[in-house]
C-alpha cells in the first residue's frame, strides 16, 4: 500500500565528479545537506555513487555505460509550491556561495549544462514504502526528455507498460514513475532545476541486491530494447545505476516560515 510519503516530489541532482575530487565532494556533502536542509519543505535528501562498468563479460549493457554523471542527489520534499519557495529561499541561494560554485566548476558539464538539476512530481507509485529512504540499496533509473508531441504515447507506456514490466522483476522494494515540474520562474536560482529530463523511471532495490544481475538478465533485455526505440526519437535519455551511501533525514531541522 502506498503512503503520501511515497508521492512526494524530488529535486534531483545530477554532477559529474572527477575520481580525484570524488572524496572532497563525498566529505562536503553531509554538512551541505544538513545546510540545504534548513526549510520545512525538505524531508530527506541522499547521494549515490553511478556505476559503470565496461567489462566485455560481466560488465553492464551500453545503455547503462553512456552517462557523464557519477553522483546521483535526491531531495525528498513536502509538495512543489514550498519547493519553489525553498530554491528561491536564502537558504539554497545563500548556500550558492563562492566556495560551493568554484567546486561546482571544477567538474566537467553534463550534455551541455554545468549542473544537471530536476524538479520532479510522481505520476505513479508500486509497492509503496512510506518512507522517504528505503536503505542503503541499489537503484536502477531511466530519464527521458519528453516534448509535448510524444508525451501521451510517452507516458501511457512509461506508466503503464513498462512500469508493469519493472514490477514483474525481483527484489525490488518501491518503483516510482515521475514527471518534470517545469512551472517555476525561469530565472536564477530556479533554472538550475529546470535541466533536461522531464521522465523519470526509478526502480529502489532491497538491500544486497544486484542491480548490474537485474540489468543483464533475459527479462530485463528484453525491456530495455523497447525502451531504446525511444533514443531514435527524443532528444535526451540516461540510464544508470546507482549505490547509496549517504542518506540524510533531516525534518527535524526544518525552518518554517
């Protein structure tokens, strides 16, 4: 059964860490979630290392291999008005401070944008867990760049389709299907977290279970070479998998207004 908290909006950030300043940006993180997480809106955030892997026997199909990002950053928040109101707060442009934007650009950009950040409401949920963190797991992600003249095709098949046929694999804990939020102010802050990538499919695994087996499996194949049919027609697709390890509650340090 699923719960509100399982139909909570996410601001999704995406960044491209070169190896070298992987453990400076990993030993920054908690105190900057802790800071960020100062508004009443922002339940939970978390961060994932994405993984590739390119070997010719084991590795992982090609389609999970092409992304640039290798941190993946969800915050969890209570509904999209008091997420805008938070982007736009002093305490996420107060946290835009020099030191955080000359880390920020010492990482390579990603499919042209130095941040990739996105605003994001669930359209669907399966096996709710009525929680904001599910564990320490793997998640497997699909993301998509959707114009308005593919999107009821579109999202008849993520939401329906292709959402049962994720449901129909195992181990899995919560699969969620979400939809860009592009209705706040195009202007700075905001447009940090208007990136491209207005689809989302998000499989969280239990703990101990491998994504990269799921990924390689027959079933899974099969599904991803429908969903590959859409690469010749969209713009923008990523998949990835990703390792959790940081994870963040921090509702009880919530400012409200």
């Amino acid at each position: 059964m699923t719960s509100p908290i399982d139909e909570r909006p996410i601001l999704l950030c995406r960044v491209d860490v070169p190896p070298k300043l992987e453990k400076e940006l990993d030993d920054w993180s908690p105190w900057h979630f802790d800071d960020f997480g100062r508004h009443y809106t922002v339940q939970a955030v978390s961060s994932a290392r994405i993984i590739r892997d390119w070997d010719p026997v084991n590795g992982l199909p090609a389609a999970f291999n092409d992304g640039q990002a290798t941190r993946w950053i969800p915050y969890v928040c209570l509904d999209i008005p008091s997420m805008h109101a938070w982007v736009g707060s002093p305490i996420v442009t107060g946290g835009l401070d020099e030191p955080t934007m000359e880390r920020e650009n010492k990482y390579p950009s990603i499919a042209g944008e130095a941040f990739n950040g996105s605003m994001m409401t669930v359209s669907s949920v399966r096996g709710g867990a009525g929680t904001d963190h599910v564990g320490m797991g793997m998640l497997i992600a699909e993301r998509f760049e959707v114009g308005p003249e593919h999107e009821a095709e579109f999202d008849a098949w993520l939401e329906g389709v292709h959402a049962d046929r994720y449901a129909a694999l195992d181990g899995w804990v919560r699969l969620r299907t979400f939809r860009g939020d592009r209705t706040a102010p195009h202007r700075f802050p905001w447009t940090r977290y208007l990136g491209k990538g207005n689809r989302m499919i998000l499989m969280e695994l239990r703990e101990g279970v491998d994504a990269k087996a799921i990924v390689r499996s027959a079933a899974y194949g099969a599904m991803l070479r429908d969903s590959l049919r859409w690469d010749a027609v969209l713009p923008y697709t990523t998949r990835e998998i990703a390792q959790n390890f940081i994870l963040r509650d921090v509702s009880h340090m919530n400012e409200r207004p």
